[in-house]
C-alpha cells in the first residue's frame, strides 16, 4: 500500500498528515500508524492525522499518538491541520472543524503559517500537592520550578505520568519557569512517553494554572517558550471560568512524499 503524507510542524511539535476524504476510515491499522511515527524505521513524528470529510464542519480532524492509539485533542497537531487545510484549498482565512474534544475554530494568515486555535472553556482546575491539574482537551499535570532549562524532564516526568494516580490514564506532565516576561514550559507527552519540543493543550494548561495562581483576571496574554520556538495562550478569565482561549503560533509544510507499507 502507497500512502502520500504530508509533514508539518508546530513549534517543533511534528506531524505526519494525510487526506483522507476519500478513504474509509474503518480500514486504519493503528500498528502501521506506529510504524509510521517511527523516527528510525518510517517517516517519523510526535503524532499522526487523518482530514477527513464531515457533513456540518469544513472537515474532522482524526488524531492518533505516536504509540499508535488514537488520542486526545492536540493543540498545535489542531494547528497543523488548519494548514493543511489551507493548503488543500479546503478553508481560506478561517474554518469550524471537529476534533475528539468537539467543535474548534480558528482563523490563519493568509501566508497560511500562523494559526489561531481556539481550545475549549475550562471552568475546573484541581491540585495535586502544589501542582495543578486540568483538561485542555487532554490532561495535564503542571508544576512550576526554578531552573527548567537544566532539568530531568524525561525521568521525572515520566515517574509522575506511570505514578499510582495516573498510570491507567495517563497524564501530560509540565513544567514552567515564570520568566517574568514570558514563562518557559517543558512537557514530558504521554502516548509520545517522551519529552516534545511543544505541547499545546500542555501551554494552554500552563497559561491557565498561572492566571489562576497569580489571581488575574480579564483578558489575559501570556507569550510562552518551548523547546521548538514561541507561542502565545490568549483568554478572558473571570476567577471561575476560562473563556474565549486561544493557542496561537506558527504551523509550517516541512515537507510531503510517498511511502510504501
């Protein structure tokens, strides 16, 4: 079987995507998937995404992680898509698509490399300890830490997404560092069971805890770097509902081919 896919990464969160609006989509084999995301032995990504046709949405967005299973909403593979639509000719400046967590919108560039995403209205954060936990359309774990760039995010992550509380599930684990002017996030993904150089649900998940933990309120814009480059997390904040959230960054073609299974 030939597929034709395309690359596209989002801060150094990357993605393997492929049109499949004229595919059945009871026929995907979750190993090869794996295989493909494979970054020795296939084309290699953090995760892989089927566009798809849908009747009341410009297109659906079918994600599955790197382990092969399907997954959670992505924030920045939510991105990447919106460009590839782009791309296809399928939206032009703006588009309502459906993911996993339900209804998304987000507008572009007319460039077709920035994209606004609008995630979902958060209205519970627990804690565990001293961190925050909440769903952003996945689950996350944030702590906050002094001297980020120098720690284990890959063991220490990794112990917290396999604890007892966390195991079954699973749960993305970050980090930030309030840089004053902008805060530095590092996310350990499960599904990826790595650290990535993005996270967008985990950078939308960090904005939030932060507001929350500082008690601002209004519209809030919080600049974040990760690992692969800068993002910003936009929303209005009440002191008991988060509205209006916006991840917003760069989504950019690396590259499309052919490979055979």
């Amino acid at each position: 079987m030939n597929i034709h896919f395309f690359k596209y990464q989002g801060a150094g969160n990357d993605f393997i995507l492929i049109d499949h609006r004229e595919s059945p989509t009871k026929d995907i084999d979750y190993e090869q998937i794996k295989k493909l995301c494979d970054r020795r032995f296939g084309v290699g990504g953090d995760g892989l995404m089927f566009l798809t046709k849908h009747p009341d949405y410009d297109f659906e967005m079918l994600y599955f992680n790197a382990d092969g299973k399907p997954g959670s909403m992505c924030g920045n593979g939510g991105r990447c898509i919106v460009a590839f639509a782009k791309h296809l000719g399928i939206i032009d400046k703006e588009t309502n698509f459906l993911a996993v967590d339900g209804p998304h919108y987000a507008k572009i560039s007319a460039e077709g490399n920035w994209v606004e995403l609008q995630m979902i209205d958060i209205t519970t954060i627990n804690r565990d300890g001293e961190a925050y936990v909440l769903n952003t359309g996945s689950p996350h774990y944030v702590t906050q830490m002094e001297g980020l760039a120098d720690y284990d995010v890959y063991h220490e992550g990794k112990a917290i997404r396999n604890n007892e509380t966390y195991k079954k599930e699973g749960i993305n684990v970050n980090y930030v560092e309030d840089k004053g002017d902008h805060l530095f996030v590092r996310t350990f993904e499960r599904g990826v069971e790595d650290e990535t150089y993005a996270c967008g649900t985990g950078v939308t998940a960090v904005a939030l805890s932060m507001a929350k933990h500082k008690n601002q309120s209004g519209h809030i814009k919080t600049p974040v770097k990760v690992l692969g480059g800068d993002l910003s997390i936009a929303f209005d904040y009440d002191g008991q509902k988060f509205t209006n959230v916006f991840l917003c960054g760069p989504a950019e073609k690396v590259y499309e081919g052919d490979i055979r299974l």
